[in-house]
C-alpha cells in the first residue's frame, strides 16, 4: 500500500513537472546549434552523417535519434519532434530520479528546481537532454549489473556515443566492469563477454569517429601555449556561469555580493562532496574525480570557447551518479 503511494505521487509530481517544462519548451525559440543538427540530420545519409560527424565534434547517438523525424515529418512540426524528444527524456528521468533514487525529499526537490533541469535540458533541444536518462539508468542497472550485463553495456555505450564528455566516465564503469567480473570474480560467462565486447565496440566508435576533430574544426583545436590562461578561465566559469551566465558575457567583474557568496559556496560544496566520496568510497571518488577532471580537460585543452551552464549540469550529473551509489 506505501509503495502504491508513493508510486502515485512520483506520477503526479512528474506530471507536474512535465507540463511546467512543456510549456516552457513550446515558447522557446530554436537557437542556431539547434538548427544545425535538426538541418544535419536532414539533409545527410546516415552513411554521410558519420562522415560529418568530425566537423562535429560529437559522437552520432543523438543524432540517429533525431534522424528519423527529420526525413519523415516537414515545417514546424518536425522540429517540435525534436524538443518532444528532448523533453520527454527529461520527463523519464525525473520520474527515475523521483521513483528510484536514494536521495532526500528535499535533494530531489533541489535537483529538479534547479536551472538544468528546469530550462537547460527539457527545454533546449541538444545531445545533452538525454544524458540525465541514461546516467539514471546506469545508476539503477550498476548494482543489477551481473544479472543484466546486457542491458548495462548497451546503457553505457549509448552514454558514451552521446557526447565526448561523458567519454571518460563511460570508459571509467567499462573498465571496472572488467576488473569486477574478469580479475576479482574470475567469472567468465558468455553474457559477460558480449557485454564486455558490446562497451568496448562502443568505445572505440566514438574514438574512430571524432579522431580528428582538433585539425577539422575550427573551433576545437589543442592550444598548448595558453593552458594557463585556459585552465583560470575554465575554472572561474565552470563556477561563475553555473550562477549567472551573463557576468562573463559582458565581462562584468563586479559581483554582487550574493552572487559572490553563492559562487564561493558552489566551491566549498564541490570540495565537500570529493572528500566525502573519499572517505566514504575511494571508488566512487575515483569515478567522480577522474570522470569530471576529463570533462574540464576537454575545455581547457581542446575547447575552452565557452563553458555553457548545460555542459557544468554534465559534470552535476556525474557526482549525482556517485552519491547515488554512495547512499544506496
């Protein structure tokens, strides 16, 4: 009966949550990077789009998902499609993060208020609107992942084809599902293999993929003589646009004094959570470092143009990952 309960009320609140985001998502106007993918996927082959893709900088998963609609369906409509996709993503993750999850009534309250998940994933219609789905979902299959390896490979691999900077933390699970079965367990049943051979495939297709993205795209390009002015500006913004992304736009460098006060909290909660996963899990801390330390060297070295408030939601979704399993 409890669990009828509350099953009723994680529908209701995500409901509620759905039309809010809906509503907004209907008024939001296409922006430009939106537009080149929705017109990318409708005027290429899948054969030309992998092609593509290196100009890109993005792996293909999203993609081929909005494919489909974009060959089949015309006008506006057709690009509604788009941030229907996008929306109803975020529509099934809050239920997972509301049904599933071990986290206070107050900590799913916070993460879905929050301007990720209120604007910036439902709402804009990009790769980064499925990743909250897929992160939830291996938060839910990682303790099920002996008795459903399949199901957790295919997660995995859709993670890391999604975008590049869900690569490292993709490739982080793949290599302790290795060390786990094979080298501690010394299981090796057929499934685990599969699976096994499934992730590490997956892998290597978004390596083969954007190989040589740095010398075709003009905008991500390796700059090794500036790291030090690369590596201040990633940082302040990493903290600074999670707050309000407008101050470096404008390069205001006057903060209001909350503003300042939320920045710096921002800070001390992100040193808070590493050491508490240090303490509490070397491996989960291990995930967590490694998986967000490869995202900012992606900015730093490769593609440090502008740090958006969805891409800093990427490095949240990692640590939510962990203090998922942290508490479950």
């Amino acid at each position: 009966m409890e669990q009828n309960k509350s099953l009723t009320k994680n529908i209701l609140w995500t409901l509620l949550y759905a039309v809010f985001t809906l509503i907004v998502a209907l008024h939001h106007e296409i922006w430009a990077d939106e537009a080149q993918v929705w017109m990318i996927v409708k005027d290429l082959e899948v054969i030309d789009l992998f092609k593509h893709l290196v100009n890109e900088g993005h792996p293909s998963f999203f993609y081929l998902i909005i494919m489909p609609f974009a060959k089949l369906l015309y006008g506006a409509k057709a690009i509604m499609a788009m941030q229907i996709a996008c929306w109803s993503a975020m529509v099934v993750s809050v239920f997972l993060l509301l049904q599933y999850s071990p986290f206070s009534r107050f900590a799913k309250f916070a993460i879905i208020t929050s301007a990720g998940f209120l604007y910036f994933f439902p709402v804009i219609a990009r790769s980064y609107s499925i990743l909250p789905l897929l992160v939830f979902a291996l938060a839910i299959l990682y303790p099920k992942q002996k008795d459903h390896p399949l199901y957790y490979s295919a997660v995995l691999i859709m993670l890391a084809n999604t975008h590049i900077i869900m690569f490292a933390f993709a490739f982080i699970l793949f290599s302790l599902f290795i060390v786990e079965r094979f080298v501690k367990e010394k299981t090796f049943k057929k499934q685990y293999i599969v699976s096994c051979a499934i992730m590490l495939a997956g892998l290597a297709a978004v390596v083969l993929q954007l190989h040589s993205t740095t010398s075709s795209n003009v905008v991500i390009k390796i700059d090794t003589a500036n790291l030090v002015v690369s590596l201040v500006k990633v940082i302040s913004e990493f903290f600074i646009n999670a707050y309000d992304a407008q101050f470096p736009d404008f390069q205001k460098i006057m903060l209001p004094s909350f503003g300042l006060f939320s920045i710096l909290m921002s800070v001390l909660l992100y040193f808070t959570f590493f050491i508490t996963l240090f303490i509490k899990d070397k491996k989960l801390f291990s995930i967590a470092f490694f998986g967000i330390l490869f995202q900012l060297a992606v900015y730093v070295i490769g593609y440090n143009h502008w740090i958006f408030v969805n891409r800093i939601f990427c490095a949240h979704l990692i640590l939510l990952f962990c203090f998922w399993l942290l508490l479950q």
